[in-house]
C-alpha cells in the first residue's frame, strides 16, 4: 500500500496549479523536457531521473481520466484505476487533494463496493450524472467488460534534436518507461511537428491495448541559422567596400556552401534571398535561404587602407544625411 511519502504531485513537479489547463500542462512539460532532456544532459543520472518523472506527470495530467482520477483518489489513484481496494479507513484524498475533504472507506467491504455506489452501478447514471454503459448482464469482477472497450490513451512525449538532425533525419532510441522504442524522424521536421506511432504509447489502465505515441519535436537552437516561417535566415557581414562596390561571397546553407553576387550600393540589413537553399519539405522540396547583409567597419587598419579611406572622405561628395537635414519638431 502506498503511504504519505510515497505520493508524487505531479501538479508541482510540471509547476503549474491544480486548475491549470491541458495547454498549460503541455507547455510546462515541453518546457522542462527540454531542460532534462538526456540528449542535452549526457551521463546526467539526476536529470535522467528528473525526465522519467516529468514524462510520468504529463501522462497522468495529460489524460482526462487518469487526471480525473489522479484528482479524487490522491495517492490511491492507481488502485482506483485498477479496481483495487485501499486499506480500510484510509482517505483516498490524502495529501491535501480537493481541499483536504476526506472519504471514509470503513462502511465499504472492498473497492468495487465505493465504486459502485460512487457510479450508482455499472450502467446506470452516477452521482455526477454521467452514464456507463454495461456490456454484459451480469456486473463482471472488477469491471472487466468495462475494461474490455476502454480505450487506451494517448502518450505524449518530446524529443530534442539538432539541426543536422532534422534537416537529414534521423534514427533515435527513445525510452519509454522500461520500454526501448526506435524511431524514425523524417528529413525536414521542425520544432512542433508531431510524429504518431501507432500502437506504441502506454497501455490502458483498463486493459493491455495500447493507444498510440505522439513525438513532439523540438530543435536545439542554431549558431547560424533561424528559422522565419518555412524559409531559412541568417546575417552575413560585408565589408564597406564590398557594399559600395558589389561582390561575389561565399555563403553557407545546410548542406554546403554556395556563391551569393551582392549587387552595388546595398544597404546593411537589406536581405538577398538564395531560392532552394533553406529547409526540407516533407513533399521533397526545399525552401529558400534569406541572407540578411551587415556592413561591418574595420576596427584596425592598415596604413594603406587608412590612407585609401581619408582620400574617400575627402574626396566623396556623397551625403547620405540630406533627406534629414529639414527635420525637425
């Protein structure tokens, strides 16, 4: 039987409140997965740890039913799921869960007699008014017809990967509880894609079907490389001669590098766009690359370049300031 010190609060473990919605929940959790992420905290065993236990809240939380249950019964919400029966004169609501309120189990023989008197009997209407349809007309043991058609739930799960990694795909070994399941990511996935594996989330607490698993992928951060909707960016410094006077610069994209011409009198900040060059689609297509330019001014020179520049100012009749000189308040 599980006791006080036994108890996990899965509320307090994602960080969030007992009123919290399914949305907050979800991003609580992909908050912290990505923290304690294995791939991101190698050899870690505390963080390891600390994922197991955020991937349990979220399954429990993340589940209407067991949510539900997990709410009423406290630390006895696996037994309640299960059919079981806590010790006599127990409170299913131990923890402080729905107020403190307690639930005197001494006037029940076993478990499935609260039950049935909670639902008010297998298909009839419960105290809440919600109906549960019989499957059989003898009430089995334990709920067992009501077991055979509940559907298993869904598991949900996150999964962190490198650029690299999505942009070329990718095989990964994922573990699920004591389960070790490989999976496949396709080229082109991007933080917030969803992967369904059919059949391979958790088993139903119900009976042994299994609901299927749904991977949300979170890329790590880049160095170079942004994304801006399905398009790539990134910022490549040029040279104030480069800008005045035009160029050809080698420029990187995600599997080489490739020649950019940048035209004369370009702007810092202005973007060229480099067409195929950006991310993969699923259809086999690629997006483009937008390269934004920064004019970037040497900080040292030389005595030929310092000699080079003076002649320019003295000599440049240019005054990018004029359509600023009328102004004012």
């Amino acid at each position: 039987m599980p006791t006080a010190t036994d108890f996990k609060d899965y509320y307090a473990i994602l960080g969030v409140g007992k009123t919290a919605t399914a949305e907050e929940i979800k991003r609580a959790y992909r908050k912290l997965a990505r923290k304690y992420h294995p791939d991101v905290n190698p050899g870690n065993a505390k963080a390891e740890e600390q994922f197991k236990t955020l991937n349990e809240a979220n399954e429990v939380l993340s589940d209407s039913e067991t949510r539900e249950k997990y709410d009423q019964f406290g630390q006895y919400w696996k037994q309640a799921a299960a059919g079981g029966a806590p010790a006599q004169g127990t409170n299913a609501q131990a923890g402080g869960f729905n107020g403190g309120q307690s639930s005197d189990f001494d006037q029940y023989s076993n478990f499935d007699d609260f039950i049935n008197d909670l639902l008010g009997g297998l298909g009839g209407r419960s105290r809440t008014g919600r109906t549960y349809q019989r499957t059989s007309a003898q009430q089995p043991d334990n709920f067992a017809g009501y077991r055979s058609q509940a559907p298993a739930p869904d598991t949900e799960a996150a999964i962190a990967l490198s650029f690299s990694e999505a942009f070329h795909g990718v095989q990964k070994r994922l573990q699920l509880d004591d389960e070790a399941i490989n999976v496949r990511i396709p080229a082109g996935a991007k933080s917030g894609s969803r992967i369904r594996l059919k059949g391979k989330g958790r088993p139903s607490h119900f009976s042994q079907q299994r609901g299927d698993l749904y991977l949300t992928i979170d890329l790590f951060p880049h160095l170079f490389f942004q994304f801006s909707g399905n398009n790539l960016t990134c910022e490549v410094p040029i040279r104030p001669d480069e800008a005045v006077l035009g160029t050809q610069i080698q420029v990187p994209t995600p599997d080489g590098q490739v020649t950019l011409t940048v035209p004369k009198g370009v702007r810092s900040g202005q973007s060229l766009r480099l067409r195929g060059k950006g991310w993969k689609l699923s259809n086999g297509d690629r997006t483009d690359l937008i390269v934004k330019l920064q004019i970037v001014s040497p900080q040292e020179l030389s005595e030929i370049d310092q000699e080079c520049y003076e002649k320019i100012q003295a000599n440049n009749s240019f005054n990018p300031r004029s359509t600023i000189e009328a102004v004012t308040l």
